[in-house]
C-alpha cells in the first residue's frame, strides 16, 4: 500500500510513448496576423504624412533680380485639400497660390513651408520672392540652390556669369537676360554685373598727350579754322560783289533814272506827300531804303509801306531786297499814264 | 546758312573721325573668332580695344568644364579647348577688366557659336 506518484501529465506523455503534441492552431494564426497588423500598422503611418504632402511639380522657373532676390514660380500637381508646400528658403516675401480656376488661395507660412488650402483643386501655382538663395562676396553674387526637380533660371539684365558647378541643359539669351534650363541637384552659379555705374576711384591719370587725344583737341580746332577761313572767303567775295551790284547799279539809277519833274509830267494825278517821297529818293540818287524814307517823313511803318506801295502800282517805283531791308528805286522806264 | 551747315558737318565729320576711339568704353569693341572646332572643343581668340584705365584683363570659360580662367594685360588672348555647353555649339565666355586697384571696372559675357 504505498502507492507511487505519477504526474498525471508524466502519465500522460509516458502513454504517447515520449513524443511531444503541440497545439498550431493559434501559432499559425498568430504568425499570419502580425505581420498584416505590422503592415497595416506602417501603412497608416505612412499614408498619414503622405495626405498632406503628395505632390508633384509641373514647372519650377527662377528669375533672379538685380536686387538680390529670387523669384520663384512654380505649378504643382497637388493631392489633399490642405497641402503642405516646402519653400526653399525662410526668408519670403509675395507669397501667393492660385488655384486651377484661377482662385486665390489662403496659405500659412511656418518657416521654410506653406500649408495651402487647395479649395479642391488638383493643381496650384505659387508665386514667391526668396532671399535665400543669392549671396554677396564684393562684386561677385553666388547662386546656391538644389532643385528637386529640372528648372529654368533666368539671369539678371547685363549680369555676367563667371562660375558654373554644373552645366546647364540648354540656354538661350533673351535680349539682355540669360536664361538657363539646369537639372535637379545642387547648383551654384557666381556671377557680377557688367557695368559699373560708379567709377572706380583712381589715382588722378598722368595727362599725357597720344595721339587719340591730339586728334581729339586738334581736329576740332582745324575743322574750326578750315570753316572760318570759308565763312571769311565767302564773306569776303560776296560783299565785293555786293559791292560791285551797288555801284553799278548806282551807276545805272544815275544815268537812267528820271528825275523827279518828268515822274511828276507823266504822273500829274499824284498826291502831293507821294511828289514829297519821290523828290527825295531823286535827290539821293534814284533809290533810298524804305528806312530812310520813314526816317525823313517820320512816318509810321505802314504808312509809309502804303506810300511805297501805293507808287509801286503807279509803276514809279520798284521795291527790291537789299542787306534784308527794302529798298525803293525809281524806275526809268516810266510810260505815260493812258 | 550754307555755310553754317557746312562748318557744322565738318566739326561733326571731324569729330567722328578723330573722337569715336577715344571715346569707347573698355570692352566696347570685341572680336571673336573662333578656329579649330572639331565638334567638342575649338581654339577662340579674343581681341578688344585698347583702354588707359585698364591694367589687367581677366578672361574666362564657363562652359567649359571645368571653368577656365586665364589674365592677361594686353589687349588679346588666345583660348584652346574651349567647349560649348551640351546640346549645342555655343560657349559661354567672359572678360573683366581691373583697373591698377584691381578693382573691377567693366565686365561682359560672351556667348561664341563655336560652328561658325
């Protein structure tokens, strides 16, 4: 009566003749189901960053301006309602998003982001000035920028480029601008302006007189003098003919004139002051400047042009240009009156 | 009048022939010409007009890879091996011009057709 102690689980296992069940139901269930769970796990941690941020960029074009700042233009393929924008840079100025129907959209800038409300469009445009991306070192201005995606930069007017990391796709000069299609990656570009407004100060130059110098001083001064020296010869030729014209024709008024009793035969209808003019232009040989006539009869300019005028159309006198001022002359081919 | 107009266009005549050069900016008058191109590379001399206040010239390739640089104080220089950028047969040169401060008193970009 001393029983033996026999683990009933000893029992049990002796009975199976030493071999070992174990139960896979839930071991295979379980092996099956973590992983999907894992998965299912990375996924939602995945696609909860990837609703706010999903999106693609159609163009990016870059315009630096002379000032420094870049502007920055870009149309982006978005995919959320509220997307979250990665500016290249912290420093903006004119942020604005529009969207595909041409909407302004409301964007909130948080340092170097934007958050923009979509308003359910699947593209926008954002247009944004950086200053970011341009340095200055003395004269020489540098470029950095690393595009995420192929882009266009447009150069500042009459920049001149001195430095490229990497070659551009293409480029073309658009009046005084260049522009340059580059690759994604990091890009630097080194440029300076070309002209100088401001002229460097110098040591005051030696004068020294070359020969550009001497052409500069002494061609004007020859040219001066060859024109003097015609303006002289001409002047000169023509008063002597002047002259000669004067005293011929003073020679003929002398000789061919009529004086003034004959005027007064042929024309005895004529007004007394009118005998008065033509005495006198008969005394000083034939003709007399209008001038002189007003300063004899202190007449006024238009009545003593009428008075000229009036014996012009009696054919007494003939009115000619002489040193700008008219001259009145006796004519000597004075017919009878019918 | 005549004689005025006359007197006029021979200051201006003269004035032209004798002035135009000495008024030209640094860098005003650049010839290029461009020999050797073999479809890679080509042999570019530059020459420019002569300035008193320029004392050193600086010349640089930029589509060439890498960036070239080369100085000079005459009023030439002669570049081998100049590339143009991919795509195309133009390069992208430049030149500088210091004064005796080396300080920078014009500069201008040079875009070469190399298949000239």
């Amino acid at each position: 009566m001393n029983p033996k102690i026999v683990s009933i689980q000893r029992k049990e296992l002796l009975q199976e003749d030493g071999m070992l069940f174990v139960r896979t139901d839930g071991i295979l269930e379980t092996m099956v189901k973590a992983p999907l769970i894992l998965a299912g796990l990375i996924v939602v941690a995945l696609t909860i960053p990837m609703q706010t941020s999903f999106s693609s960029t159609r163009t990016l074009d870059l315009i630096i301006q002379s000032d420094g700042s870049t502007h920055i233009s870009s149309h982006i393929d978005v995919d959320s309602s509220n997307f979250e924008l990665n500016l290249f840079g912290s420093s903006i100025d004119n942020f604005i998003a529009i969207g595909e129907s041409g909407s302004l959209l409301s964007g909130d800038i948080i340092d170097d982001k934007a958050i923009v409300d979509t308003l359910g469009s699947s593209s926008i445009t954002v247009d944004y000035d950086i200053h970011d991306l341009i340095s200055k070192e003395g004269r020489v201005w540098t470029f950095s920028f690393d595009s995420p995606s192929n882009y266009s930069l447009l150069m500042p007017k009459n920049s001149v480029i001195i430095g490229m990391s990497v070659l551009p796709n293409n480029m073309e000069q658009i009046d005084e601008q260049i522009k340059l299609e580059l690759f994604s990656g990091p890009t630097q570009i080194d440029y300076i302006f070309g002209i100088i407004l401001e002229s460097p100060t110098t040591n005051q130059p030696e004068y020294t007189l070359d020969f550009l110098t001497a052409g500069l001083i002494i061609g004007p001064i020859i040219a001066i003098s060859i024109g003097a020296a015609i303006l002289f010869k001409k002047k000169q030729s023509k008063s002597s003919s002047q002259v000669y014209v004067a005293e011929s024709s003073e020679k003929q008024s002398e000789s061919k004139s009529l004086d003034a009793d004959t005027i007064f035969n042929l024309r005895p209808t004529m007004r007394e002051d009118d005998k008065e003019i033509i005495k006198f232009i008969s005394e000083n040989g034939g003709q007399v400047f209008e001038s002189d006539l007003r300063k004899k009869f202190l007449q006024p300019r238009t009545t003593m042009w009428r008075a000229v005028k009036r014996l012009e159309r009696l054919d007494i006198v003939e009115i000619y240009k002489k040193d700008l001022q008219n001259m009145v002359k006796l004519r000597n081919d004075l017919e009878e009156e019918n | 009048m005549k004689v005025i107009a006359s007197l006029g266009l021979l200051i201006l005549m003269t004035s032209v022939i004798f002035g135009n050069q000495a008024f030209a900016e640094p860098l005003d008058n650049i010839k290029i010409s461009v020999s050797n191109y073999d479809g890679d590379s080509a042999t570019v001399k530059i020459t420019w007009n002569h300035d008193d206040k320029a004392t050193n010239y600086k010349i640089g390739c930029v589509s060439c890879n890498p960036n070239t640089v080369h100085f000079t104080t005459g009023n030439s220089i002669t570049f081998n091996n100049v590339t143009p950028f991919p795509n195309g047969s133009f390069a992208m040169l430049y030149v500088i011009t210091y004064d005796s401060q080396s300080e920078i008193i014009s500069a201008k970009q040079l875009i070469v057709n190399l298949n000239q």
